[in-house]
C-alpha cells in the first residue's frame, strides 16, 4: 500500500513517539467485540470512510516493520483502502483495552486477496468505544513471521 508522504506520518524504531498515557477504565468486552465486529463489517463492504469513523485520532497503525501515526480520518480510510483482503472473524479474546482478532480472509469488493483462505490477526487498542491502534499479530498458536 502506498501513501502519499504529505498523507502519513511514519516512525519507524521511535517507540517514544508512540507512548500514550494508560487508559484508567476498560470498555466492557461485549462493546470491544461490537467495535471489532463493525470494524470487520465494514472494511468487508469496502466502507473505508465507515471504518476510519470507528477510530480516535490520532490513531496509531502497526503492519510488519512500518508504524503509521494516522491524525486524520482521511489518512485512517487511505490506508484501509489499501487492505487487499476482507475477512470472516473466527475468534475474538479480550485482554484489557485490548481485542485480538482471528480472520480467515477472503475476498472484498474492488481488491486482490492473494490469501484467501489463510488466517490473519489484528491487535486493536480499544478505549471508550474507539480504536486507538491496530497491530497485524501473529495468529495466536501460530509459528512464524505475520503474513
């Protein structure tokens, strides 16, 4: 996925840079699972700018080496319309402010998934019903690196 520079701010190895300060309180995990759930509906029907709602910003997204600081809801639908592959939730496990979620992907509208069938995570940081960051996960059980 390509971003325009002027689009994204990128940080790479700066963890300071990405520190915030802790949450005191823990959404309920029914309303994780829903936020999960929506964020999944979404980004399957290809509603990118539906998706970007779901998010605080700034946000922050982490995808193999590359760590994006997203501070607007248009950069956070740019970077979703570069998802190639939707996916069907298999499990969901809550700890804390955080939801791990188990995908088997799958086709979306307008994209080129060369990993169907295959299973993929995501880490999101969820606090007062907002997805403060998103990190692609190993599969739980799974060894190896992060498709």
């Amino acid at each position: 996925m390509l971003l325009a520079a002027a689009a994204v701010t990128l940080l790479l190895g700066t963890p300071a840079a990405l520190a915030r300060p802790a949450a005191t309180a823990t959404d309920p995990p029914a309303t994780m699972r829903a936020t999960v759930l929506a964020w999944s509906g979404r980004l399957n029907a290809n509603d990118n700018a539906g998706v970007a709602r779901l998010f605080a910003v700034p946000a922050i997204i982490r995808q193999g080496n590359l760590v994006y600081r997203l501070t607007t809801r248009e950069q956070l639908t740019i970077w979703h319309d570069g998802l190639p592959c939707g996916g069907t939730i298999s499990r969901i496990t809550i700890r804390g402010r955080f939801a791990t979620a188990v995908f088997t992907l799958g086709l979306r509208k307008g994209h080129t998934c060369e990993g169907l069938g295959m299973e993929a995570a995501a880490r999101f940081e969820i606090v007062k019903g907002k997805i403060r960051s998103w990190t692609q996960v190993a599969v739980p059980g799974q060894t190896g690196p992060v498709a």
